[in-house]
C-alpha cells in the first residue's frame, strides 16, 4: 500500500490514534537498538558507573521518560 502525501497529512491530523502509534513504533525501534548492542558494562553490572561512562544508563533512562509519555 502506497500512501501519498496528501493522505498522509490526512491521517496525522485527523488521527492523533495514527501519531501516537508512530511514536510507539520509533521508541521501540529505539529500546531494541540499545538493548541489542554491546557494552562493557554488560560484562560488569554491579559496576554503575560503567554504565555512565558508556553512555547505556542516560539512554535507557530517555527511552524511559518517552515511554512514559507515550503510555501516560
């Protein structure tokens, strides 16, 4: 199914449904991105502040605030 542009604007402003199915779909791209890689910090999980230093926890803990949103 191909949608043009005109159908599309359509369905995002009379479908706020449609926005915020997006927005599931693009944070949860987003959590299986992060989640499927590899950090140092996976080997070592008592060790905190590999996670900080990794960049893992502030990213985890931004997906969590969008997905908060999302479902709030």
């Amino acid at each position: 199914m191909h949608l043009q542009l005109g159908d599309v604007f359509t369905i995002v402003v009379f479908s706020p449904e449609y926005a915020r199915e997006v927005m599931k779909l693009s944070v949860a791209n987003e959590i299986v991105t992060v989640a499927a890689g590899f950090a140092i910090a996976d080997l070592f999980p008592s060790a905190k502040w590999l996670q900080l230093l990794t960049g893992l926890r502030p990213k985890f803990e931004t997906l969590h605030q969008k997905t908060d949103q999302i479902f709030s």
